[in-house]
C-alpha cells in the first residue's frame, strides 16, 4: 500500500466535502485555484497525490487501476457530497464509484478519460509530453494562457516530482479500457455530469453525442474558450457547475 499525500483546504467540519482526483502528470496541487473559492463557500476540499505522484510514495511501484484504488480506499473517505475525477482521475473516480469504493453524492467528470483502444496511444501522449512539456513556468503560461502562475508552478511541480515510466504504467500499462457502456448506469445510480471542452482528444465528438443521447442533455456539460483542466482556465464557472450538482442538478 502507498502512503498518499492529501492536500486538504477549508474547515475539516465543513458541511460539504469534496474528493478531486488529478490527471496522470499532476499532482493534488492541481486543484488548488478550484479549492480555494470552494473552501471560502463552506466546502472541505481533498486532494491526494496518486501513488507515485506529488509527495505519496510509489510503494511496490505497481500501478495497476487495483492498486491505485486501493491506496485511495485507504486514504479517502468512501463517502463525499460531490467526487471529481479529472483526466486519469476521471478513469479511477468512475472505476472507484462502480467498484464500490467510493460513495459520493454527486459524481463530476471532467474531461476524463473513458476510453483506451489499445497501449499506445496512451503511451504516445505521455512521450509527448515528456518531450515537448516546457519546464518553466514561463513555458506552461504559454501553452496555458488561462492559467495562474500558481496553477503553472503546480504543474511544473508535479512534472519534476513523477516519473514518467511510472505515469505510462499506469496510463498505458492498465489500457484498454472502456468504460463509455456504464455512462447511463452512472446517471441511475446518482447525479453526474460529465464537464468537456469543446474539441476534447478524450472524449470526440461522437462520444459527446452518445452520452447526451444515454445519460440526457443535462447530464453534458460544454464549456466554450478552455482546454483540458477546465477547472483552470475557467475556475468561477467551475466552482457554479460544482455548487450546482452538489444540490441535485
């Protein structure tokens, strides 16, 4: 089992509580700018570093979707009012939720991934990453205009603390995966919403039209002028959609 860093903001007696899990080459910090305006609205807000990730340990370097599972079953409360899973976190928070392990109220998916076809496409991002990511905070601005310097910091951060063989494990050694068939059932068992950009490489178009046809129009979510961490670029609508699910959409 790994030991994980949880980043915590806001009162811990707090009568709203929400677990956000991070993308593959983030850490808990990611959350920060979203935390924030949360925990000044009278939410607690946690965020672990993934196994391998920020300041957790990387235990028997096993990143199968079992042990990265288990390590958050360890360390999280099974039970929140709203569980955001962001990219990978996005994986683990739906494969959490039908697994059992974690029993939110409200489920927030934001831009996650749903789908691998095979290894190497998620093999392939992450080498590009590793190849192209600049490692300033100078550089993220630029590849990240709607960004703070201190969400940029945070990525600069989490890209200096993983290890990038460690991130393809997981990213590309658990894959494929599909999960696109449980979206209807998601919505079933409790209220979702799945938040995109409008040109999403993990969720295409066709996939956008299909969970608007199984899990309703009300349960997608596109926001216009933002990228992949759309908790990022567009934080103040972030913080309304999440307000807004917490209380039944």
């Amino acid at each position: 089992m790994a030991r994980l860093n949880v980043m915590r903001w806001g009162d811990p007696s707090a009568s709203k509580t929400m677990v956000a899990l991070h993308g593959i080459t983030a850490n808990g910090g990611a959350m920060t700018e979203l935390a924030r305006p949360l925990a000044e609205k009278g939410w607690q807000v946690l965020a672990p570093d993934m196994r391998g990730h920020g300041e957790s340990t990387r235990a028997n370097g096993d990143f199968s979707f079992d042990s990265l599972l288990a390590d958050m079953a360890e360390s999280l409360p099974a039970e929140c009012d709203v569980l955001l899973g962001h990219s990978f976190g996005g994986t683990l928070a739906q494969l959490g939720v039908l697994r059992g392990i974690f029993r939110p109220r409200a489920l927030l998916l934001e831009d996650p991934v749903s789908h691998f076809a095979d290894k190497a496409t998620p093999k392939a991002m992450l080498d590009w990453d590793e190849a192209n990511i600049p490692l300033t905070v100078e550089g993220i601005l630029t590849l990240n205009p709607g960004w703070s310097e201190l969400d940029a910091a945070w990525k600069l951060l989490s890209l200096k603390q993983i290890s990038f063989d460690d991130a393809r494990s997981a990213f590309s050694g658990n894959a494929p995966w599909d999960l696109r068939d449980d979206a209807a059932r998601f919505v079933a068992m409790l209220p979702t919403v799945w938040v995109l950009p409008e040109n999403s490489r993990f969720v295409p178009d066709a996939d956008v039209a299909r969970l608007r046809q199984e899990a309703g129009e009300e349960a997608v979510v596109v926001v216009p002028g933002v990228g992949h961490s759309i908790h990022r670029d567009a934080t103040a609508r972030f913080v309304e959609i999440v307000e807004h699910l917490s209380k039944g959409r």
